[in-house]
C-alpha cells in the first residue's frame, strides 16, 4: 500500500469517526450525556490523523505509533479537564464541546510541538539543527494552509454543481451534500488529498515559502522604523496615555509578536546573508523587541496589581513570559556582534520549548487561567482591598466555572466574614439555579385548539414518580415547551404534543381510563427543521402506519427498531 492509499485511508475514516461522534451526540445519544469523554474524542479525532498524514515518509511506523499514542493521551487529557471544569451538574447539551480557546490552545501545541518532534526524528537526536525545524515548522504550516484551501475550493465547486442541476430540477446533489454523512468524509478525504499533493510535490511548498519570506522580509524595516520613532517619542509624551487607552498592553504585546514574526521571515534557516538593509533592520528588531516587551510587562504589572488577575491577564502573563525569553536570545545575539545573528536560532529553539510547558500548564489545572482568577479575585475581597458592593460576584457565577462556583458556596457558609459578603454570594448562587415555574407560565399552546381542560393543573410531579422522560416544562419549568393539541393517535380522541425548547423530541400524552394524562410515547424530530412543527402548528399534521407490525413472543409485544435513515427536511419557503 503507498502513501497515497494511506492517507486516503486514514482521511476516510477520520471523516467517519466525526461522523460517528455526531451521530453519538446528537438528539439525545449516549455521548450527550458524557461530555468528559466526547470532548477528548472530538479533539483527537479531528487533530491526530492530521499529524499521522504529515509524518508518513518521516517516521518509522512504529515511532510514528508511539507518538501518537503519546499526544493522543495529552490531547485527551486536556480535553477532560476543559470540560471537567466547566462544572458537569450545571452543564447543558452545548456544554459538550471544547471552548474555543481551549481548542486553539491544543491546535497550537500540537503546530509547535509535531515540528519538534519530526524535526528530531528525522535527524535521530533530540536537537536537530536549526534548518531542520524551520524546514519541518514551515512545511507543516504552508501543507495545512493550502490544504485548507483545496477544501474550500472543493465545496465550492460541489455547491456551484448543485446550483447548476437546481435550475433544470434536480435537486439530488443538493440534498446530498446537505447531508452530515457525506459531508464530512468528503471533507476529510479532500484535506487528505490536499496533504497528499502538497507532499509530493515538495517544490510547491519550497517555491511559495522562497516567495513568501521574500515578500514578507521586505516589511521589516518599516515595522523597525516606526517601532523606533515610538519608543523614541515616549520620553517627550511620558507612558501616561498608554494606560489612558485601557488596551496598550495587548496593543505592545501584538506589535511584538508582529516583530518576531517579520524578523524570522527575514532570518529564515539562519544559512543566507541578507542584503544590508535587511541585514540592519535584523540587528535592529534585536534589540528594540526589549523595550517593547518591557512596556508590555510594566503595563500588565499596573493592571493586576490594581484590579488583580483575570483569565485575559494570565495568557497575556504566558506571552510576556515567551515575549521576555525571545527578547534576552535576540538582544544577546545583537549585541555579540557576530557575523549572522546565530544566537536567534538558540532563542527559537528555547522558546518554542517552553511555549510547549506554557500550554500545557494553562490546559490544565497547573496554571487554568480561571482557577488562577477566581483565586486572585477571592484573595482581594477577603483582604478588603475590594469592598462588596464594588465586586463582580457575576464573574464567579458565569466566568468562574467550577472554581467561582465553589468559591460562592465557600463566601455564602462562611460565618466568619462581612455579612454583606454572604448575602450577595447567596444572591448570586440563586441566580444561577433555574427558577422554577408552574406547567401554566411554561407551556404554550400552539395552533388553533386550545389546552384540554385539567392537563396543566394535573400533578405532574407525582405523575413523575412513576413515568420517566416527562419533558421539565411540566416539573420546574427550567425549559418552555410548545403545545400542539389534535388527534394524534388515531382513535378521534384529542391527544397532546409538546415539543421542549432545547430538544429535539415530540411528547405525545393520552388521557387513560382513569381521566388522567399519562405519556404515551415520544417522537424524534430531525435536526434543524421547522417543517414538522410548522405542520403540528397548521393542523396538517396527520397519522401514518407504522412500517413494521409489532410481534408477539412468548407472551411479549416486541417493538421494531428501525436502521437509521435520514430524511430530507422539505424547503418550507417554497
């Protein structure tokens, strides 16, 4: 089997693993009720065949496995705990995928740190030459980028096909690019062959990165000079209007990631001797990033130690960190005068090390950004540095996750601090519990007839105590509910359907022969279309039979179950 049946291969079945993974939690299956295990799995499924694909023809088989297996087991842990700490008896159904910035903090650590290590093995020792990792870095970066594009165009043209047979009626193409099952293995195999080509053809990548970084260079010297007529400005206009801009440290730290970036474009692998004006421009940024990430490190100081730390602040903290080590390489290099600036690869080299440390203490519990907020923030009202009524007690309830939870439940039973301080923790614990409303302000009645009389006045809570799956509208009224009232069953009787907000699912109740409303059995909706709902709502709705008779056995009713068989949502405009 070559390469190319390879990544096929394993485009194919990524593409079917996140397909599994959306059927798996989608409408109430058994993934939406474990969120510590889908987020893991998605991060893994849509990171790592990426990285198998890039290190065929680099690695061994068998390291490359070993590999894997390693960042499958990292990926999977910072997966758990992004969502461990979101608080699992308060989440929701959206609670089941990553935060984004989480999310990009795996996608980043795994750019950094799969470079490193293809880098590594291809030179059979822990530290490669510098040309190496920026071989790797660069070809991984352009590889993921113009296979990016190669899918966008590919859904482009499958859209402008589709487009195309609308006009003469055919809509076959259309409803099947709609549909997840072939989207995302389509999606998955065309970025395979993206990465395939782009491999085999190594001259497009070298010939558009030559390009690129020649391009790119030529804006260093212009960022160089005005950073310099900056700095060179401050001591006639003093640092007062900076902080007056209530942003001028994200403002420094992006004009220095923007300097670092330009400076290596120039610098490349270190083996060319740029002309003069970029070889001065190079010496320059050396030593003007210094200035500049000490501006970023002052202004940072000035707003924790005013109003203390906040999850913007510790990630801006990590860039500082990783601005302040590219800073001492660079300027140490500058200043040793030598012939080639060889002291920026060491610096590249450190850096992209510890970056690595970095992010895997901020995804997880070493240094959570929240974890470290809500502890500085409680740290504050406790020494009285912040009074009460001047503290964001909301910034533990919805920002705190897990962490402000507990620490509003620590304030509120804490007898030996402000009552003030108790009362408004309280207050804000209250407000994040759902307040419970009577089935009278939860339930709408959709459509022409109205609630049969007694349905919402029966005690559901009781009837719940002998009937599972009762939509909440009905108990503590934590989620509305739409009614739609008609003969749903056939038998002339007015039957009642309540379809629940946030869910994908029909409720159809009965009235038995006791004269009380009883669940009868619940219907699944498809997902994002109205066209159902809008028939219940008309009164088009209507009764149909069922496609397989029930069967008795051994004195038991067997219901069929039926292969899963997506159904076209039907153009409602039309």
């Amino acid at each position: 089997m070559n390469t190319f049946h390879i990544r096929a291969a394993t485009g194919l079945l990524q593409g079917i693993a996140l397909y599994a993974l959306y059927r798996a939690s989608d409408h109430g299956g058994w993934l939406s009720l474990h969120p510590l295990l889908f987020s893991p799995l998605l991060l893994a499924a849509a990171s790592l065949p990426l990285l198998c694909q890039t290190g065929l023809g680099v690695l061994r088989p068998a390291r490359l496995a070993a590999w894997l297996a390693g960042l499958a087991l990292a990926v999977a842990a910072f997966g758990a705990h992004d969502r461990w700490r979101v608080g699992l008896e308060h989440a929701e159904r959206a609670d089941l995928m990553p935060d984004a910035p989480a999310a990009l903090g795996v996608a980043l650590l795994l750019f950094i740190a799969w470079p490193l290590i293809l880098a590594g093995e291809s030179e059979r020792r822990w530290r490669a030459p510098y040309p190496a990792y920026f071989d790797a870095a660069w070809k991984l970066g352009l590889q993921l980028m113009l296979s990016g594009l190669f899918v966008c165009v590919f859904w482009l043209i499958l859209q402008l096909g589709a487009g195309l047979f609308s006009l003469v009626g055919i809509d076959g193409l259309r409803r099947l690019i709609d549909e997840a099952e072939f989207a995302i293995p389509a999606s998955t195999l065309a970025l395979s062959a993206g990465l395939h080509l782009t491999d085999v053809r190594p001259g497009i990548i070298q010939g558009l990165r030559s390009l690129l970084l020649t391009l790119l260079s030529w804006l260093l010297p212009l960022l160089v000079l005005l950073i310099a007529a900056f700095l060179s400005l401050l001591p006639f206009t003093g640092l007062d209007s900076l902080w007056k801009t209530g942003h001028a440290g994200m403002l420094l730290l992006g004009a220095s990631g923007l300097l670092i970036f330009l400076l290596n474009t120039a610098y490349q692998d270190g083996g060319e001797t740029p002309g003069r004006v970029i070889s001065f421009s190079l010496r320059a940024a050396c030593l003007l990033l210094t200035p500049l990430q000490a501006l970023a490190a002052y202004a940072l100081t000035l707003r924790v130690v005013q109003y203390g730390w906040s999850p913007d602040r510790v990630l801006a903290a990590c860039l500082v960190i990783l601005g302040a080590c590219y800073a001492a390489g660079y300027g140490w290099a500058a200043w040793r005068r030598q012939g080639g600036l060889s002291g920026v690869a060491g610096a590249n080299i450190g850096t992209a090390w510890l970056s690595l440390a970095l992010l895997a203490a901020v995804l997880t519990p070493l240094a959570d950004p929240v974890r470290i907020s809500v502890a500085s923030q409680l740290s504050r009202l406790q020494a009285g540095r912040v009074a009460a009524e001047r503290f964001d007690f909301d910034f533990l309830r919805r920002r705190g996750l897990r962490y402000g939870h507990a620490a509003l439940l620590r304030l509120k039973d804490d007898a030996g601090i402000d009552g003030a301080i108790r009362r408004k923790a309280g207050d804000a614990l209250s407000e994040d519990r759902p307040q419970p409303k009577p089935p009278a302000q939860a339930v709408h009645a959709r459509g022409a007839a109205a609630l049969p009389a007694g349905f919402l006045a029966q005690d559901w809570k009781q009837m719940a105590k002998r009937i599972d799956d009762l939509p909440s509208c009905l108990l503590d009224g934590s989620e509305e509910c739409d009614a739609y009232v008609g003969a749903y069953s056939g038998a002339g009787k007015q039957d009642v359907l309540l379809a629940a907000k946030r869910s994908a699912r029909l409720s159809l109740f009965q009235r038995n022969a006791q004269g009380l409303w009883t669940l009868a059995g619940t219907y699944d909706l498809p997902a994002a279309c109205p066209a159902p709902l809008e028939a219940l709502a008309a009164g088009s709705a209507r009764t149909a039979p069922p496609l397989l008779p029930d069967l008795e056995a051994g004195g038991l009713r067997l219901r069929p179950r039926y292969p899963y068989a997506p159904q076209p949502c039907p153009d409602t405009k039309k």
